[in-house]
C-alpha cells in the first residue's frame, strides 16, 4: 500500500510543474514535426488540372478532368503543402487543336508536368487515361414557332385564335453539332395542362443538354385565346365534287347526319344552311368508294366529332 502511495506522490504536480510539462512537450512536437517535415518521402498526391486552350471558338461538350493522381517524391513541406490543398497550382495542359484530342494517356505526362512541379520528382502517374470531348462552338439564329398539336385543353375546351410567340427567335450558341442538329423553325411547347381559359405566359426555353446552350433570350411570350366548345349535333346537305355523270349514292341520301364541336363565341356564325359536306371524287378510280366528306362553311376552329363515310359507286 506504502508502495502504491510513493508513485502518486510522484505523479502529484503543482501548478507550475503542469505548465513546464505542457510547454515541454509542445516545444518537442513542434521539434519533431520541422525535423519530420524537412526529410524526403514518396506519395500519391491528386494534382488539380486546368486546359489552356481557345475559349471563344471551342467549347466542353462533357466536363474536362479536374484532377490526375501522381506518385512523387518530394520533402515533406512541399508534400504537405500540396496535401493541404492550400494555395495550390493547378498543372496546365496546353491543347493546340482542342477538338482532335480525344484522349491524352497518363505516360505522356511527365514530360508536361515535370517543369512545374517544382521541389517535386515525379515517380510515375497513377491516373490511366484523361478522357476530353472539346467542339468547336457554333451559333444558329432560329425561328420558333408553337407546337400547336402538343397543347393539352381541358375536356370541352379549344384554341380558337393563333398562337403568337415574342419575341419569335432566338440565337443559340454552343458546341457546333448540337446547335446543328435543331431544327427551323424551333417548335415550343406550352407546359401548363388542362387549359381552359385564355393563356398568357412567359415560358423558359429548355432544350436537351441545355448546360451547354447559352440562348437569347431564355424566356419567351406565348399567348392564344381559349373557349368552351359547344356540341351541334345536325343535318347537312350532301354534295359530290369532280364527279362523272355515271357516278350515283349508293343509298341515295342527300344529307348526312353530322356532329360538331363549335366554339362558344362563335355560334352565331352557325348557320347550317350555309356548311356542306363535300364527297370529292378528283382522284378516284371507277368502282364503289367509302370516303369522308370534307365540310365547307363552318365557323373557324369548329371541328367535326362524329360523322358517317359516304359510299358511292361509278
């Protein structure tokens, strides 16, 4: 027990002996880390990368590598420094003709590197392969123009004025064959679902790969008129077109029962006595035919939900 109680009295410290510990040991560390730090060691360290080459006529398709891993040997403050990531360098790949390299191989880099890594031998490089795409960048003035057939209504309801698009084109700039590849006039679609009221909205511009097209302007105005159909369901008069002497209605019939869908504010431009339904026969060979009609007179944006083929016979 005697024995246990000599070795805490001599782990008992006062104040001042815990400050000459503390200060003797900082002071050794700091020692050990400048001595540490002063000798030559071999690591792999991650380099950042940056590409020079000419930014206002080629452009990334796919982002460029941002690092390479390198096996070096080096003293231990260069090292540590490099490690840290503080006030580091990025290493420069020059490309002469950025859109011929497709691919640079890691063993053709040393010679690149080995002047600016200065302080540094390096050993060899672990990063196999750096894969690039570079283009070069074209610009395109396009129209645009509404996809129309795309514009989903709500149930009952209908477009009944044209579609305008302001401002109605846009110039796009990025890699050549991308900004190549659209077509002119450039169709726009309308977002919103379920329409059933006039429409006036600003909608972005938006495009496959759209981080690599810059585009003026980004947004653009589309505005059309909405109506609610009504449903005319009617007689009307049955008329042949181009028609030989010899051709006849099978049936004999000269009206047809027909179902249409017409825009609320326009019904009173309805008049059925004023619509026909026309059986053009122009390119039709001799023999019975089923064909639909076509329906002249009715009013614009009406269309026709149901009706019947006719038949004829030469």
């Amino acid at each position: 027990m005697s024995f246990i109680n000599s070795i805490f009295h001599i782990l008992q410290f006062n104040n001042k002996n815990w400050k000459a510990v503390v200060l003797c040991v900082f002071t050794a560390t700091i020692f050990w880390c400048f001595n540490a730090l002063n000798k030559r060691y071999t690591t792999t360290i991650s380099f950042p990368l940056t590409f020079e080459y000419d930014r206002e006529h080629f452009i990334p398709v796919m982002p460029l590598p941002q690092s390479v891993r390198i096996n070096v040997t080096g003293i231990g403050w260069n090292l540590f420094r490099r490690g840290s990531g503080v006030k580091v360098p990025p290493l420069v790949i020059p490309l002469e003709k950025p859109s011929e390299v497709k691919k640079i191989v890691g063993s053709t880099l040393p010679g690149l590197f080995a002047n600016q890594l200065g302080g540094f031998e390096i050993n060899f490089i672990i990063t196999d392969t750096l894969h690039l795409s570079v283009e070069p960048k074209g610009q395109r003035l396009l129209k645009l123009a509404p996809d129309i057939a795309e514009i989903i209504f709500r149930k009952g309801y209908a477009l009944i004025s044209p579609v305008s698009v302001l401002p109605d084109t846009v110039r796009l700039v990025g890699p050549l064959k991308l900004v190549n590849s659209f077509t002119d006039p450039l169709y726009i679609k309308v977002p919103q679902r379920n329409i059933d009221e006039d429409y006036n909205e600003t909608v972005e511009l938006k495009f496959l790969n759209d981080e690599l097209i810059d585009r003026n302007p980004q947004t653009v105005n589309i505005r059309f008129k909405v109506d609610r159909l009504v449903d005319v369901q009617d007689s009307i008069h049955l008329t042949l077109e181009h028609a030989p002497k010899s051709a006849a209605q099978f049936f004999g019939r000269k009206k047809l029962r027909c179902r249409f869908a017409i825009p609320e504010s326009l019904m009173d431009n309805y008049n059925r006595d004023s619509v026909t339904a026309v059986v053009d026969l122009k390119n039709f060979k001799r023999g019975t035919i089923k064909i639909l009609p076509r329906f002249d007179g009715l009013p614009a944006y009406s269309h026709v939900t149901k009706v019947d083929s006719v038949v004829v016979r030469f």
